[in-house]
C-alpha cells in the first residue's frame, strides 16, 4: 500500500497539487442565499447586480506570489470552475482573477476597517 504525504501547498486530506498561478478556494456560506445585516435572508432568486464572492484558499500553485494558503479571497464567483475533492465542492481560479485579499483581524495595522 503506498502512502502519499499532502503537498506543502495544500491543506493536509487533500489529494492535489496545484500548479503554476492556480488556487484552489472553498466558497464561505452558502452563496445561494445572503442575510442582510438586519438579519432578512435574501433569496438567490432576488435580482442584484454583479455581486463578488469570499473564499478560503485551501491549495496554492508554486507561482502565486500575494497569496497564502488559509488566506480569505474575493472574486467573481461568474469567472469560476468546480471541482469536487473527497466529497467536498471545490472553486478552481488563477490568482489574477483574485480581486482582494482580507486583512486579518488583531493585526492593529491601518484603520480598523476589514474586507
């Protein structure tokens, strides 16, 4: 039986190995259906416009530069594609298509204002 150690550039269970500029994201929440700040779930069928989406990246390539793993993303969700890895759905991008990357919390730099 051989046993095959997770690459350093992905989250440990996984069984891939991204390449070149690619990142491997898991969508947070469900992006169907939104809850607006006073709590009133909004359906999927509501009209809005292009609206951008939060990810977790969960595997990197060896040639995305700003990037980390476990870093929180924003892209559109329209110039995306799925793949499924151990029973989980999984977004495929280029880190160009990567619109901004969230600041972590507690890290007393700049105005306090988060993505």
């Amino acid at each position: 039986m051989r046993v095959t150690a997770p690459a350093p550039d992905a989250r440990p269970g996984l069984p891939i190995r991204m390449l070149n500029d690619r990142l491997l994201v898991s969508v947070d929440g469900d992006p169907a259906e939104r809850r607006s700040s006073a709590g009133i779930v909004i359906p999927a069928t509501a009209a809005v416009g292009k609206r951008l989406a939060w990810a977790s990246v969960v595997a990197v390539g060896q040639h995305v530069r700003q990037v980390e793993l476990g870093d929180r993303v924003l892209f559109d969700p329209e110039d995306r594609a799925e793949v499924e890895l151990a029973g989980s759905t999984y977004l495929l991008l280029r880190e160009k298509d990567v619109h901004a990357v969230a600041a972590p919390r507690g890290t007393g730099e700049g105005t306090g204002l988060y993505l």
